[in-house]
C-alpha cells in the first residue's frame, strides 16, 4: 500500500474509532440514567404485526375479509345501500338513506354550481382554525407538503379540487 | 432534582468519584467551566486555549481520547491516564475531551455526577447572552398552562357516571356486546363520517362527557339564539349509538347539522377522515366559545374538544452560530405525521438503528415519531433571524411535545401533493404501530435533553403530571386510491377488536388490525383506557337517555 493510501486509511480508522467512542459514551450514559426506551416491548409490537401481516396475506385466509355482506355480529344482514327511509330536513321528502348524502348536497344548493362560486383553498381551511391547525402551528418555517388528505369520494380532477362525481346535475 | 417525566436513576458515584468529591468539592467542575466549549446544536467538549493540540504527557500523542485531570489539569491519552493516577496519588478522576464527560481513570469507566452536568447546563446558558435565570425563552405566543389541567374534566365526568351506574340486566338481546356498538349507515360516500364517529363514540371521556349529560339541550337552547349546535347533534348520535338498538343508524341529522357548519368554511365538501375530525372539534369549540363570550384562546379551553383531544406543542428554533433557541408553544386538537421511509430507520434514543434486518425498511409510528422530534436543519434559503446574532442565521427546528392530551390523536399524512407536477397520490405504505404506546421519548423535556446531551438536569420546570403511557382504542383506515377508496374503523372495546365498516360490525382478531393500513390512530391515556373497561360492564341505559334518543 502506498503511503497515501496508509495515511487515509489511517484517518479514517481514527475517525471511525473516534465515532465509535463517541456512540458508546452516548449510550453508556443512557443505559446508567435509566433512560432508555423499553426496547423489549418495541420488539414485541415489530414482532407481533410481522407476524400478522404474514398472516393477513396468506389467501387461505381471507374469511374474515370477505365476511362484510353477509351477516353481523348482531346476526343482522344489511343491503349494501342502506335501505332505511327518513324525511329530509331541507326540504321534507322521503328519501332512502344510502342516497341522503347526495340529495341533501343537491338540496342545500351545494351541487356543482354552488361550489364553483366558493374560493377553495385548503390553507383557508387551516388559517381558521390556525389556533389549533396542525399545519399552521408547526410548519411556518418548514418545507413539508401542506394538507394530507384523503378523498372518498370520485374525483374528476387531480390536485386539491375534490369533486365529487357520483351525481348527475339536476 | 427533575419533576415528572421522565425520572433519572441518580447513578450511584465510584469510589473513586466520591473520594473526589469529599475532597475537591465543586471547584474542579467550576474550574473547567472557563475551559467548556458549548456548539448552538448542544454538544460540550473541553478546549483548552493555550496549547495548539492537546497532548499526552506520558506519550506526547494527539490521537485517540485524551483525558483531563480535573485536579492538576495535565492531558492524558488512553493508554497513559492509569500511569498518571499511580504517579499522582488522587487524580483519579477526569474529563474526556471530545464530549465533556467524566471518566474514572481507575475504574476505566465513564461516570456521572449530577453536579458536573450542572455545571455544564450552566455554561451553555451562560454561553447565550441575555439568559440569566436558565430557563429558556418563551416566544411572545406562550400560552397560559392550564391552572386545572385535564383532571377537572376526568373529575367531573366520573362522578357523574358513578352517580348514575345501576346494575341492570339487559333483557334485549345481543347484549353481551358492549354498549354503544353499533353500524352507522353509509349516507353516500359518508364513510369518512362513520369512521371518525365510530372513534368518537368510544374515546372514553369524550363519551363519558355525553353520556353523563355534559351537554344539556335545554341549557344549550336557552343560551344562544343560534339553532345550530354540533354539540346537541352529538349528544343525539351518542343516545342513539348507547340506546341498546342494534340497528344500524342513520346520522343524516349530523351530517345537516355538520354541513351547514362546514358552509362557512372554504371546504364544505372535505371527505377526508382528517378534515371532519378536525372540523367537527372546531364546531363544538366555536359553539361554546360563542355561548360564553370566551376569548378564543384554546390553550384553556375548557370546551369538551378541547378538554379531550387539546395538547401543546412546543417548537425550538436555534440558531446555528450562536445557539440562541426561541421557543414557542402551540395548542393542537391531534398530531399529523410524516411516513418515516427506508432512508430513516427507526432509532431509539441513542440515535442507534433498531434491528438493521427485514424490519428495517419498514415503517414505524415511533419511526414517525422520532422524525417529528427530529432536529431538522432548514435550508440556507430559510435563513431564520436570530435575536442574538441580530442577524439571519442558518437554523434549526426541533418539535416537541409539551403537554399531552387526555386522547392523542395520531395522523399519517398518506396524501402527497406536488406544486410543480401538480399530481396527487396516496401514499400506501405499509406502517406498524404498537397497541401500547410510551410518549416519554417525545415529550419536550426528552427531547430537549437530548439535545444537550442527556445531561442530569432541571431541563422542563413544572411539567403537568399526565402519564405518557397510551392505548390505542380507535384506528380508522383507508384503503383504495385517492379517487375512490373506503374507511374502516376498527375499535378496541374491552380488549377485543371490532370492525366497524359502516353498517357492519364484525368481531375481528387483533392481528387483522395490526396488518392493516392505518390513516389516524387513537390513543386514550392508559389509566383512562383501563378505568374504561372495567366500569363498562354495567354501565347501564339510563332511562332518560331515551327521551332524546331514538
């Protein structure tokens, strides 16, 4: 080995040396303090959902998963739109449940026209409760994605316009 | 010496420590302090001013840890500090370099004195002009602790309940499933609704609140001329959920009531999970806030949202030249998260990677966590003003938790969004998280004493006694796209997880919640969650319930 390469090498030992030191004096001082994390528990959790997710994805499995439209816990059976009646409190008609949603967002005039006249903006969401809003308090100074959001709804467009497309205009 | 969380063992001195000490007291430690060089990120190592490069007195060697002595003051390496303790009867005891810690020569081991770690503590404050008291600065927007704390609303709703527990046989059927276990129908891609009521439904003092008559509707109505109150809309679904009717129920008067709440708001048409959360808690803040003139500051809150899911954040922001750190406090209703990913393995406090195998890649909460307490350097393009340096300096940010909650709110930011591609995507990963949950690590005076060292210090004077240990009792999850996917809640209801998939309830195993994809968490203080399953048993319907009730 030539003498540069003997010389780096050397360094870097140092250094390596001098990081591992500095490692062990960090965590000797923890352990002495009675300061670390019960570490035996921490693994136990990994351990445990390592396992259930072996479990989960094994397709001889999938009993529970597929149970949804069959029968509950009550032993009640369910149509999967729910089916029960009421009286709309806008406008007074009967309407199923399982389509309350989309009437009522049609009756209080929340349709399609409505929402185009209304300025959407997530942070306007954010500024009002900016007392309370986790994205406003802690993130004037960092450069992190705004709202984290998840839609479930359909939706025509990408980005933050939320439209939602299940129902026709009137 | 410290109060509250968390508790140092005081680590007994060696012999050779306590000899030390009976003989030289605090003079060496005071001594050395002219010769402590502090860094802005919080590290101390021992420099000494008049020599170039220390050396070793035996060797003359500059590599490797050198050593020292506290008494005489000379600099040892290694492989010679023995010889100095067996040439100089008593010097036993010295500081290595590097890190300003102390070390034993004779028992070749690194030791601890609360009293050196205070003379430490007192440098870096010292090092900061203007701090005289030690304690850090406040920001301007430091909100007022909480003279009362939690416990006054726990208190108020337990005595309640108690008052009103009879044991009553439920002669319906069904009944040995827990009260309040009941499908929410789907109203129209309102799942995001169920989910987070079902959460709701079952966060301990929350429902205790409610159950126990916390919001009397008359009282309400008398108030205020404003019909709308999210609060009695609540108060309703909670009758109904309780009534012992097991048929699924339809929250259409909620989600009126909710929607012409949310009308003010930019975003009515919000069907994310997150969103209504955090809309509804402002809903029942906003009402109360109006009904009593209060001025709008929620650190004191004492509305039943912010009594419950209320904690403080605390923000530092140092500056990287001189170490000046302004502080800040911040109410907040829950804590969203970033998803740890494989480039940062989930560490635990000695900044050590957890099982570097097939776990490694893989996403943790305390992985998540971590990285939210994680000192983050902005950019040289965020050059933040320092107040000390009277100038903008690089900076640093660190968050921390100051106060929890009574039920901490977790949220995963599975959303990105991209100004420039101007394309959203969900973010599928996969993330574990523990059914117990120990916040100690995340609270401020961890983290802040970390930062410095984990030095045996007064670091958070007057911490509120909240434990920080945490059970998970809600988890709703998303699956699909961005476009069109589904939320799921699964509740922990006396240690048996139940899926609640709008209007089906279905008893699920606990290995089906751990592998599934969680989107908020919720997690309810410990002695709350287990004070919860034991009174559950006979908690009774209270005939008066089913006046408002269906």
């Amino acid at each position: 080995m030539g003498s540069h390469a003997q010389l780096s090498s050397q360094f870097f030992g140092d250094l390596l040396d001098s990081i591992i030191v500095d490692v062990a004096s960090e965590c000797h001082r923890i352990a002495r303090l009675g300061l670390d994390r019960n570490l035996e528990e921490e693994e136990e959790e990994l351990r445990l959902s390592a396992q259930a997710r072996v479990r989960v994805a094994d397709p001889s499995n999938s009993g529970e998963a597929n149970s949804k439209y069959v029968v509950d816990i009550f032993g009640q059976t369910h149509p999967p739109v729910a089916n029960e009646i009421f009286d709309c409190m806008n406008c007074g008609r009967s309407i199923m449940a399982g389509r309350f949603a989309p009437h009522l967002e049609k009756c209080m005039g929340k349709g399609r026209k409505a929402r185009l006249k209304v300025t959407r903006s997530s942070t306007a969401v954010q500024n009002r409760y900016s007392q309370g809003s986790p994205v406003s308090t802690y993130s004037p100074y960092s450069n992190s994605t705004s709202t984290s959001r998840l839609s479930n709804g359909t939706s025509s467009g990408a980005g933050e316009e939320y439209s939602n497309g299940t129902f026709q205009e009137p | 010496m410290t109060t509250g969380n968390p508790s140092y063992t005081n680590p007994k001195p060696c012999k050779h420590l306590a000899d030390y000490k009976l003989n030289h007291g605090l003079s060496g430690y005071k001594s050395l302090q002219k010769h402590l060089k502090t860094a802005p990120h919080g590290k101390t190592s021992v420099g000494k001013p008049s020599t170039k490069t220390p050396r070793c007195i035996s060797c003359d060697g500059f590599q490797g840890r050198l050593y020292f002595c506290l008494i005489c003051s000379s600099v040892s390496c290694l492989d010679h500090n023995l010889l100095h303790t067996q040439s100089e009867v008593g010097h036993d005891v010295a500081v290595d370099i590097e890190r300003a810690e102390l070390y034993c020569c004779v028992c070749c081991d690194q030791v601890y004195d609360p009293d050196f770690d205070k003379a430490v503590m007192s440098k870096h404050i010292m090092g900061i002009t203007g701090d005289k008291n030690g304690d850090e600065s406040i920001g301007k927007r430091l909100v007022k602790r909480r003279r009362l704390g939690s416990g006054v609303v726990e208190e108020l709703v337990d005595s309640k309940i108690s008052k009103q527990l009879i044991s009553m046989r439920d002669r319906r059927a069904k009944s040995c499933y827990p009260l309040g276990l009941r499908g929410l129908n789907n109203l129209g891609n309102t799942c995001f609704m169920n989910s987070v009521l079902q959460a709701l439904l079952h966060a301990p003092p929350f429902r205790n609140y409610f159950l126990s008559g916390g919001h009397n509707h008359e009282t309400c109505r008398k108030r205020s001329v404003d019909q709308l109150c999210l609060s009695c809309d609540i108060d309703v679904v909670f009758s109904a959920a309780f009534s012992g009717d097991r048929a699924p129920y339809s929250p259409a008067q909620f989600l009126y009531s909710w929607w012409q709440h949310s009308a003010n708001l930019a975003s009515y048409e919000q069907k994310d999970a997150h969103e209504f959360f955090i809309s509804v808690l402002d809903g029942i803040h906003e009402k109360e806030v109006k009904s009593r003139n209060q001025n709008r500051d929620n650190g004191d809150c004492q509305c039943i949202a912010h009594g419950v899911f209320s904690g403080l954040l605390r923000s530092d922001v140092t500056c990287m030249t001189c170490g000046f750190t302004s502080t800040t406090f911040d109410p907040c209703v829950d804590i969203s998260l970033d998803l740890d990913t494989s480039n940062f393995p989930p560490k635990n406090t000695a900044n050590k990677s957890i099982k570097p195998d097939a776990n490694s890649s893989m996403s943790t909460l305390l992985g998540c966590l971590d990285l939210f307490t994680r000192q983050e350097k902005l950019g040289s393009d965020s050059k933040l003003y320092c107040q000390n340096c009277q100038e903008r300096q690089d900076s640093a940010k660190q968050m921390s938790i100051k106060r929890l909650p009574l039920v901490l709110c977790l949220h995963i930011k599975r959303f990105e969004h991209s100004p420039v591609t101007k394309m959203s995507r969900k973010i599928d990963r996969y993330l574990q998280f523990p059914l117990s949950l120990d916040m100690t690590p995340y609270l401020s005076s961890s983290v802040v004493r970390n930062r410095f060292g984990n030095r045996i210090f007064a670091f958070e004077s007057g911490e509120s006694d909240i434990s920080a240990e945490f059970e998970i009792f809600a988890a709703v999850t998303h699956a699909g796209t961005l476009e069109s996917g589904h939320y799921v809640n699964f509740l922990r209801l006396r240690n048996q997880w139940y899926k609640c998939d709008d209007a089906w309830i279905n008893e699920v195993d606990e290995g089906m919640v751990r592998a599934s994809q969680c989107y908020m968490m919720f997690y309810v203080q410990k002695s709350l969650y287990q004070k919860a399953n034991e009174d559950w048993s006979h908690l009774p319907i209270s005939p008066r319930r089913n006046m408002f009730g269906q």
